[in-house]
C-alpha cells in the first residue's frame, strides 16, 4: 500500500482535477508582458570581441505550471538560432564575433499560442581578419600552371577572394575572382609574362549593411621563366611542289626538358606525334596544299611552328559530264570524262587513261559511254584518270554525277474540283498528270484571264487552279492546260471540252408565280392552282409557296421540270392576301418571285341566295303595300254603301224618333266621325260578318215614305257641322213569321241621315276623335228640327235628297 499520508493524496488529487478541469474548459490565462534583446558589450566592437545576446521574456499567468517558452533569434530577418526553454531568458555568444555577425537582430518568444518581439538591436563588428596566401611554385615557366590558395579562417561566412599581380612597374593586374565560398579557397594560376612580381591576395563579404573589403595578404614574389621548346621544321624538298613528288616534313625541339611531345598537323588532323622529334614523308596530292603546323608540349605548355605548302596540280580533276541534261526514257544519252593538262612538259594527254564507274563497278575503260536511256540506267556515276609521269604515277577521280532517267509527263486531265460547278460561281480547275517526273510546270490559259502557272514539286501536289465565275456553259470550252517537266519538249495540251463531263449546276432564273383561274376570278369554293415556273436552271428545281397571312411555307415540292403547281382546294375568304414563290436547286440560290394578290368573290349560290332573298322581300313589300291598297280601297267602298239603311221597327212616333237618335248614337258610339251612314249599317266599318248578318228587307216590299228633316242651328259652343238636309226613311219590317209588324197604325220608317262629303271625310278622318261629343250635338240639332210625319200603309216614294 502507499505508505503517502492520506492529505497529501487527497490534495494531488485535487490539484490534478483542477488542472485537468481548467485544460478541459480551455481557459488557462496568461499574457506575455514583455519581451527584452540586450547585446553584451554594446556595439560596435571590434573583430574578434565576444559578444553575448540575452533575450528576457516576462510572462504573466493564472499560476499555469512548467510553461515553456520558443525563443527565436534573427539576424536580418535570418533565423540564427533558436531554443524552447521553461527558464524566462535565452543566451547567444559570438565568440568571438567577425563582421559577418554584424547586422539587426531581434528576439520572438511564442507562448502556446502568443508570441511577441522584442525591439531590434543593431551589432556592428569593425575590422576583417588579414588573408594569408600560399604558392605551390614562386617560380614557374610562362604559361605553366601553379596552385595558389587564400584563407582567413577565423572569419565567418562565404568570401569573395581576389588574387592580383604588381608588376615591377608599379601597375596592378587582377589575375582572377572566385566565386563565394568559406573562409578559405584554393585555384590554379597562370603567368605569362617573362620576370619577376608579385603575387598577392584579399577577400571581401557581403553585407546586408553593403560589402566589406579585407587587407591585402602577403605578399609572394614569383619569377616566370622562359620554356625553350619552341619547334623547329623543315620541309623537304620544298614548299612548293607537284603532285606525285614525296615531301618530307622534319619538326624537333633543341634541347628539351623532359617529357616533351612533338605533333604534326595539317588542317586540325593529326599526321604524326613523336617525343622530342618527328618526320613524316608523304606523297604530294591535289588536296595537300595548306598549313603545316608542328606543335612541342610540355605539360600545358604549348610552343607552335608554321609552314605553308602548295601542291601544283599536272592536271585537272576529271569532270564527269552527262548529255542531254534532261534524259527521258528512250533517249539516248552520253556521258564524257575529260581532264585539262596544266604541265605538259611532264604529262601528256595521251598518257592519261580513263575509266567509267557505276556505284564502284567499272562499265567503261575509256572516256565515253553511250547507252539508251531507261530505268535500269538510274544510278551514281564517276570516273577516273590514270596518269604517269617520268618518276611516279597516280589517280585522280571525278565527283559523283547521279543519272536519273526521266519520265515524260502524259497528256493532263482537266477536272473540276470536287466535281460540281454552279454557274455564276468560283470555282476551281485541277491540272493532273498521271505520268511525269517531276517537277512539272501547269499553266492555265482562258481568253478571259491571264496565263497562270503552277510547278508541282513534291509528291503530293496538286495543280488547282482558281477561276472567275463563268455564265455559260459553253465558255467551259475555251480553258486550256499545258503541262510539261523538260525545257526540251513540247508541252502536253488538254482542252476544256473535258469539263463539260462534269456536273454543272446552273443556278434557277427568278421564278413567275401564275395562277389558275385567275386573280380576279376566284370565288369561294372553287380550287385554286398556283404555278411557280423558271425559265432555266438545272433540275431538280425545287419549289416554296407562301402566304402573306401566314408565317410558315404552304407546301414545298420538288419537280424534275422547270415548273411546279400547288393546288388549294375550296378557297374560303382567309385565302385572300398575297403569294409568292422561291425556287432553288443544287446551287443553293434561293431566289424569289413577285407577289401576286388575289381577292376572293363570294360564292355564285350564295349570290343566288342574297337575289333570292332581297327579291323575297320585294316581294313581301308588295304584297304588305297591296293588302294596304286593298283594304283602303274596300273601306271607301263600304263608305259608298252607306245609303242603304238597315231595317228596324218602330211601334210610335215617339219610339221611331227614340229609336232613330238611339241608333245614330249607337252609330256614333260604334263608328266615330262617321255620321251620315246607316244606323243599321256595320259599326265604323265593322267586321264583314256582321256587314253579312244585317237582315235587308225584300225587294217587293211597299217602298218607305221619307219625310225632310230641317236641322236645327248649330251651336256656336259646339264642334262646327255642315248643314244639310237628311231624309228619314219608314219602312214596314216584317216580323219573324213574315208577316208586317205594325206599330202605331202598322207603319215602319227608314231614316237615313245623308251628310255630304265633307262630312264623309270627317268622318274618315276623326277615328281617333272626340266622336260622341260630335255624334250628341248631330242629335240635338236633329231633336230640335226633325219633324217625323206618320207614314202611309201604302207604298211611299221617297223625295229626292237634298243636297248639302
């Protein structure tokens, strides 16, 4: 068991869950205060002072244990060194402190997830360490290599160093600069100047403050001396000389130092090498003229000797020549090798013989060869000349002529590319033959463009020719190709007639719409046929209606022939407006037609029916204005009736005058403004029926006495009325059994009230009148004037009436 006093457990344990609880929540405090870079001794100080950086941080926190702290150091924005520490401060030492160290330095300390930077301090070290130099040799030969080596190894950093020459006049000379590199660096030197110097060094380094430049280093006298190993050569028996003669080069050094090489060459080729000393014999040659040079070396050093030779040619290179220049299969053709004799005095023609090869294989032992020419002849070929002299003999060959047989370009084809051509367009021609070594030369010719002219020199090409447009189909006719690959020959000629083979498009003419019938004779209902026509272009022609009305096409159609029609069956009242037409074919010129407007007649039965209908009406008209007529002329004539008075009995004097001013009232009452009538007539013009119910009385009845009646004055009050005399007619009514009624002594009266036209008028007129008022003052006058005398039984004839 743990043998730890209980207390102390207890508080660990509380310690650690109250650490854990505040690490859980995330919330430990802390704050860094400040931040401090202190540089020991203050700068500047001299190269080779220590130096010491001591950064201090302060950190405030809620008693956070083991924080640590990350302290970055900087020189010049350059991290130098860096530590993570618990403790509030870090230590730099320079130790000692070169320039290098100089510059601006600053601390960062980061806490967690803080940091913070200290102010920047400057450190500035004066003074750079003296260089010392070393020589592997302070007495060389001119232009022998030696190593020489600078270091200042208590300085940091990466140094430029300098080595330089003081020569005996005083003048400085820079021998070389090395790249950067550390305190120390080493080289190979090269002096070529002959005599003693001196030879030092000094670096310098680069700053962010600028460039600083050390002293110069000790300074070591070299002595450079001469190398005797310049060559000596001769050439035997001379410099110039002619070809076939042997020339013997000797090339050596006068006392040498050891290990010395000589060489021998000739136009950057080696002839010979040899130590100390060479000689080297060769043959003279048409192509050895040039520089000789002899070369002694020794180590890297190097001494020349230079001679110039000149070889004289006896005679020429041969010269292979070939004829005709252009050989086309069947011809024949030469081939000649000939030389020209420079000295004759030691070569003669006569003693030059010739050979002629074919890649290598000898085909002629003289300086011509004739053969005919074919494919098998295609080859490489050279020749050579064989001559001797009086001492020696030799070769010479000729370069390589390459004899290629030619074909002869067959007769052209003319064509039209892509094998349509649309009149009145661009188009194309191409110029072929299939036979031909190239290259070959096309030239087009039409009376109406300038020649033009194509070479065809690769395989591949083609000839194509662009062309003006042309109308007619004839002009196709007039082109003409000349093909031809030799200068000698004649061209090859083809016609244009070969372009009437292909297929020529001959864009529509402007199409004319037509119609059937025609644009002032449609009516409705009828079927209309629209015909688009072109006078030319090449078929299939195809062929659009349109409608002025309507946004899309009638009907598309194609046709094998310069016209096509569109049929519209029962032309209704929408089919008025414009119409058009395009026609297009393979050309693809869409070309449109004028527009033709058409109105639409109605139809002829409707037409009928409208004359039906209005004559219909006529007639009705008629008809209403004769019933009117009729009915007008049948009231005046029942007005005419008037006069025959309707049988009524009466039984007093008292009763017939009652009975008389009853029925003229009634008559009144019955038919206004119509008093003169019989009071037993039809009411006002009453209905026939009632005109056919009245009972009349027999012919043979006794005929009535009539008394006059004498009206009285009218009132002045009253409605004005005509005066007139009325005559009263009695009659004697027979009873329903036929046998006469009689009243008051048996006798009847007719009375009739006879008034004059005026009043008929009146009446007629008044329909719509104050009628009773006029009927009762009518009564009045006839209550005050009548005087009704008591009829006979006898047969009465009546008076005259009297006229009003």
């Amino acid at each position: 068991m743990d043998s730890r006093p209980p207390n102390l457990m207890l508080l660990l344990l509380l310690t650690s869950l109250l650490h854990s609880w505040q690490c859980t929540r995330g919330q430990l405090s802390y704050t860094i205060d400040t931040v401090g870079l202190t540089i020991l001794p203050r700068s500047p100080v001299q190269s080779g002072t220590p130096v010491t950086l001591r950064c201090q941080v302060r950190v405030s926190h809620d008693r956070i244990p083991h924080l640590t702290q990350s302290f970055l150091l900087r020189r010049d924005d350059v991290v130098i060194n860096s530590s993570t520490t618990t403790a509030d401060s870090f230590m730099y030492e320079l130790n000692p402190a070169r320039a290098a160290d100089s510059g601006i330095y600053e601390c960062q300390v980061a806490v967690k997830n803080k940091s913070r930077t200290s102010l920047r301090q400057k450190l500035d070290v004066k003074g750079l360490q003296t260089p010392i130099l070393y020589l592997s040799n302070t007495s060389p030969y001119a232009d022998e290599e030696f190593t020489a080596s600078c270091s200042a190894p208590e300085e940091k950093g990466s140094l430029i160093f300098h080595f330089s020459q003081r020569l005996r006049n005083g003048n400085v000379q820079s021998i070389k600069k090395l790249a950067p590199t550390g305190n120390s660096a080493e080289t190979t030197l090269i002096l070529r100047g002959i005599g003693d110097s001196l030879l030092y060094c000094d670096y310098e380094v680069n700053l962010v403050s600028g460039v600083r430049r050390s002293n110069s280093s000790n300074s070591i006298t070299m002595i450079v001396r001469e190398l005797y190993i310049i060559p000596i050569m001769n050439v035997l028996p001379s410099t110039d000389v002619y070809e076939g003669e042997v020339i013997e080069v000797v090339c050596k050094v006068i006392n040498p130092p050891q290990n010395v090489d000589v060489f021998l060459t000739r136009d950057r080729t080696i002839l010979k090498q040899a130590p100390v000393g060479l000689s080297h014999r060769f043959t003279a040659q048409e192509g050895d003229s040039g520089e000789l040079v002899c070369k002694a070396e020794w180590g890297n050093v190097q001494k020349q000797t230079y001679k110039t030779i000149r070889v004289k040619e006896l005679f020429s290179k041969p010269q292979l020549t070939v004829k005709p220049v252009d050989i086309f299969e069947g011809d024949r053709f030469q081939l000649t090798c000939s030389v020209s004799v420079y000295v004759p005095e030691k070569i003669t023609n006569a003693s030059i013989r010739f050979s002629i090869y074919k890649h290598t294989v000898k085909i002629a032992s003289s300086d011509t060869y004739r053969t005919v020419a074919q494919p098998s002849v295609n080859g490489n070929y050279t020749c050579k000349a064989h001559a001797s002299s009086l001492t020696h003999s030799f070769i010479k060959e000729s370069q390589t002529v390459v004899v290629k047989v030619k074909v002869p370009v067959s007769t052209p084809m003319l064509s039209v590319v892509g094998r349509t051509l649309v009149l009145g367009k661009r188009f194309r021609l191409l110029c072929h033959s299939d036979n031909g070594t190239l290259p070959i030369t096309y030239t087009l010719r039409h009376p109406e463009m300038l020649p033009e002219v194509l070479v065809v020199n690769m395989p591949g090409e083609r000839a194509i020719f662009n062309c003006p447009p042309i109308y007619k189909t004839s002009e196709l006719k007039n082109f003409l190709c000349h093909a031809k690959n030799s200068h000698s020959r004649h061209p090859e000629v083809v016609l244009g007639l070969q372009l009437l083979r292909s297929d020529i498009i001959e864009p529509v003419s402007k199409p004319v719409l037509t119609m059937l019938p025609g644009p002032g004779d449609i009516s409705e209902g009828q079927d209309l046929t629209v015909f688009c026509s072109v006078q030319r272009g090449t078929l299939p022609v195809s062929f659009t209606w349109y409608h002025t009305e309507t946004e899309s096409a009638l009907a598309s159609k194609t046709f094998n022939k310069l016209e096509g029609s569109h049929n519209i069956s029962n032309v209704q009242g929408e089919h008025r407006g414009g119409y058009y037409c395009e026609s297009t074919n393979q050309a693809n010129e869409t070309k449109q037609s004028l527009t033709i407007t058409i109105k639409v007649k109605i139809a002829v039965w409707k037409k009928g029916l409208i004359v039906g209908v209005i004559i219909i009406c006529i007639l009705l008209i008629l008809a209403l204005i004769f019933i009117l007529v009729f009915k007008r002329r049948l009231l005046l004539f029942k007005r005419r009736r008037t006069g025959e008075l309707s049988v009524k009995s009466a039984s007093t004097k008292a009763e017939r005058l009652s009975l008389t001013q009853v029925e003229v009232n009634d008559t009144a009452n019955v038919t206004p403004g119509m008093i003169g009538k019989s009071v037993w007539s039809e009411h006002a013009s009453g209905s026939e029926s009632e005109d056919q119910s009245i009972v009349t009385a027999p012919e043979k009845l006794p005929e009535p006495r009539y008394t006059e009646v004498q009206p009285r004055q009218t009132d002045p009050d009253r409605a004005p009325v005509k005066k007139c005399t009325d005559t009263v007619y009695s009659e004697v009514r027979k009873s329903k059994q036929g046998a006469p009624e009689q009243a008051d002594g048996g006798s009847l009266e007719y009375a009739e009230l006879n008034h004059d036209t005026h009043h008929r008028h009146s009446a007629d007129q008044g329909n719509h009148g104050d009628h009773p008022t006029v009927q009762d003052d009518y009564l009045d006058e006839i209550d005050d004037s009548v005087q009704i005398p008591i009829a006979d039984h006898g047969e009465g004839i009546p008076d005259p009436m009297p006229e009003c």
